[in-house]
C-alpha cells in the first residue's frame, strides 16, 4: 500500500478518527451511564494519546533528534539494544 500524500485524504482520515472517537464514546456515555466508568476511560484516553505524543514528539525533538522511530516496538528494540 502507499503512503497517502494528498493533504485533503490526510485531513479526511484524521476527522473520521474524530469521528469514531466521538462516535463511540457517545455510545458508551449513552449506553451505560456509570460516570465514573465515563471519566475513567476519557483519562485513560487522554493520557495514552499524550505518551504516545511523548514518545514520537517529545523524545524526537527534545532529547535525541537523530532517532527516529517507525513505531512503539521500533522504539522498544532500539531501547533494548541501547541497554546491552
């Protein structure tokens, strides 16, 4: 498959992500109505979109810019090799 290269596609894709996000958690708020469950899950949520920020923004541009990494296992065996 291709890389996508058309910004209008790109922007396309990253609001049907909006989408399926807002989507579903509608549904759930809808469909179970445990608040706490509700919030619970939004944290969780935001803080795993934040480490992943971290980890591919952050440490890119912050801590070592000649790294880049494909991908959070990319990541991970570049750091396992590193420690040996």
């Amino acid at each position: 498959m291709a890389d996508l290269k058309n910004p209008n596609i790109i922007k396309a894709k990253g609001f049907l992500f909006l989408a399926l996000a807002i989507g579903s958690g509608a549904l759930a708020v809808v469909e179970d109505r445990k608040w706490v469950e509700v919030i619970l899950i939004a944290i969780a949520i935001w803080s795993g979109a934040r480490f992943y920020y971290f980890l591919f923004y952050v440490l890119e541009k912050y801590v070592d810019p000649n790294q880049k990494y494909a991908g959070v296992l990319t990541m991970l065996q570049e750091l396992l090799k590193a420690k040996k």
